[in-house]
C-alpha cells in the first residue's frame, strides 16, 4: 500500500505492474527531454538579437519539426500498444474471483470452491484495532495463492464501480448488467489493498478492496475451512 510522501507508484507485487512501472519510467524520459529542449529554445529565444527581416518561409525545417515528433511519438505509442495487450491477455488462470460492487461494498464469489460467497465492508474508524488502516481495512478479505494467475470477474449489482488495486497493475471497472475480465499473478506474499475508483456514490471512499497473497497450500486450507 501506499505510505507517507510517496508520490510515485506502489511497489509492484506482478509483473504487469512492473511493465507499467517501465512504461510509464519511460513516457515520463521522453517528456522530460522534450520539456528541456523546449525550454531551452524558448529561453534563448527571448535573450538573442538575431533578426532575419527577409525570412518568410522555411521549408526545411517545417518538414523537420513536423517529421521529427510524430517519430518520438512512435517511441511511446508502440511500448504502449505492446503494453495494452500484455494486459488483456489471460494465460490459463488456476483461480476464479468474481466481484460484485456494491453501493457501498464489494461482494465475491469464489465459484471454484462450492460457490463460497461473502459480503467485504470498510471497518469504520471507531470500530478499527490499532494496527488497522483507517478508510483502507475490511472485515473480511479476499485470500488468494501467489505465485498462480488469477483471473477476476467483475461486474457491478447497482451503479458502476471500479475493482482496483494499484500494486497489482488491476483497475477493472464493474458494471452493471456486463461482466468484466482480468487477470494479475502476485509474485510475492502479502496485503495488497485497493479502493474503488468509479465515483459511485456518497460512500465511493469508503468500499476499499483487501487482498491477502499468500502460498498455495495456506490458501487451500483457507478455501476448504
Ligand atoms: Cu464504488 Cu466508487
């Protein structure tokens, strides 16, 4: 999750989220070498005292700096098409979660294991022990296996939610009468929260969404208690 003073992304808990880590390190390269040149030219612009009073047109470099951004656009729209489908590819998932939203929580069926369904809300402030995060915690988590691709279903009862969890590159918005496919592989243990960001309603901050990523066996006893 997110701490104090972080301004970047997450950590990434899967390679999606460590694929949009780089594209988005090298989106933000290219903007920054853009910005600097740019500035560069517009500030010696203003303090040079070169004046050309018979200059009307200039072939050339119109084809230069017209030729020239649409290449470094290239640079960035191919990375992200590569990105856009590496996304939306399902690789022979091992879990099924399907999740419902709510106004205001989410709700999930595992229909794998003899349909074991159950209800997740926000604990509120007053009710939460002391190592609980405020606005961010739930009385009863989602568990699932790390290391195994996990596909998501989400669809939505009410208004349109959106099931996302930002450590895992997931953001999938539930509507209401579609249902809706992802998929993520957690590489590493442990809580991953996310928070619905469809704004749904008086309560939109207050349906965050709870992932305990643990290994297979542990999750095989959980789903069979
Ligand atoms: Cu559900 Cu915002």
């Amino acid at each position: 999750m997110s701490t104090w003073a972080n301004l970047g992304l997450q950590d990434s808990a899967s390679p999606l989220m460590e694929q949009l880590i780089f594209f988005h390190d090298h989106a933000l390269l290219i903007l920054v070498m853009i910005t600097v040149l740019v500035g560069y030219l517009m500030f010696m612009l203003f303090f040079n005292n070169y004046v050309n009073r018979f200059l009307l047109h200039g072939q050339l470099i119109e084809m230069i700096w017209t030729i020239l951004p649409a290449i470094i656009l290239l640079f960035i729209a191919f990375p992200s098409l590569r990105l856009l489908y590496l996304l939306d590819e399902i690789n022979e998932p091992s879990v099924t979660l399907k999740s419902i939203g709510h106004q205001w929580y989410w709700s999930y069926e595992y229909s794998d294991f003899n349909n074991i369904e159950f209800d997740s809300y926000m604990i509120p402030t007053n009710e939460l022990s002391t190592d609980g995060f405020r606005l961010l915690d739930v009385d009863n988590r989602i568990v699932l296996p790390m290391n195994s691709q996990i596909r998501i279903l989400v669809t939505a009862a009410d208004v349109i939610h959106s099931w996302t969890i930002p450590a895992l590159g997931v953001k999938v918005d539930g509507t209401p009468g579609r249902l809706n496919q992802t998929n993520f592989f957690m590489n590493r243990p442990g809580l991953f929260y996310g928070q619905c960001s469809e704004i749904c309603g008086a309560n939109h901050s207050f349906m965050p969404i709870v992932i305990e990523s643990v290994p297979t066996n542990y999750f095989i006893k959980w789903i069979s208690n």
